[in-house]
C-alpha cells in the first residue's frame, strides 16, 4: 500500500515573517521586560488580562542564532526573531499607536 507523504499546505502569516531574520544582541537585550501578546490575541487590547501577556525576560544563543524567552504566566517560550515578529506583538507600542 503506497502513500502519498508529501501535501501542499496553504499558510497564513501575521506580522513581519522573514526566515533571514535574526536578532542582533543589542536588539534583543532592548525588548528586555516588554510586554508582548500574541496577535491572536490582540482584540483584547489597550487593556489585556493577565492571562495572555508575556514579559521578555532573557535572551540566549543556540546554534549561533540569539532569541528571546519570554515569561507567561503559567509557561516560557523561546522565540527567534522571526518566530516573535510573526505570532507576537509588543503592547506598549499598540497602545500608543492608538
């Protein structure tokens, strides 16, 4: 019985997806204790619960790459560059925009 593995899949991205971006050191320290939500959940702004905000709150290299891990309340995620610009948005700046 032979099957077929490969699929086409379409994808929708938010935000600014780029697989050659990559955060450089200053960059990434910059966003530390910035707080984020995904842009799923950005009908929940100027104003979000508790419950659906991230604080950045480290950075590391892996595999000569830097990312970011940021805090939730019940887990951490590790987020390269393009990762964070694709599923996150920062909340300061979307409540100052208005």
């Amino acid at each position: 019985m032979a099957m077929n593995m490969s699929r086409d899949y379409d994808i929708e991205t938010f935000g600014d997806w780029n697989p050659e971006l990559s955060f450089e050191l200053n960059e990434a320290v910059s966003l530390f204790y910035k707080e984020v939500i995904r842009i799923q959940d950005r009908a929940h702004l100027p104003k979000p619960p508790i419950e659906v905000i991230g604080i950045v709150c480290g950075v590391l290299t892996l595999n000569d790459e830097i990312e970011v891990i940021i805090r939730f309340p019940n887990k951490l995620e590790q987020l390269c560059k393009t990762e964070f610009c694709g599923d996150f948005i920062l909340v300061e700046k979307t409540c100052l925009d208005g």
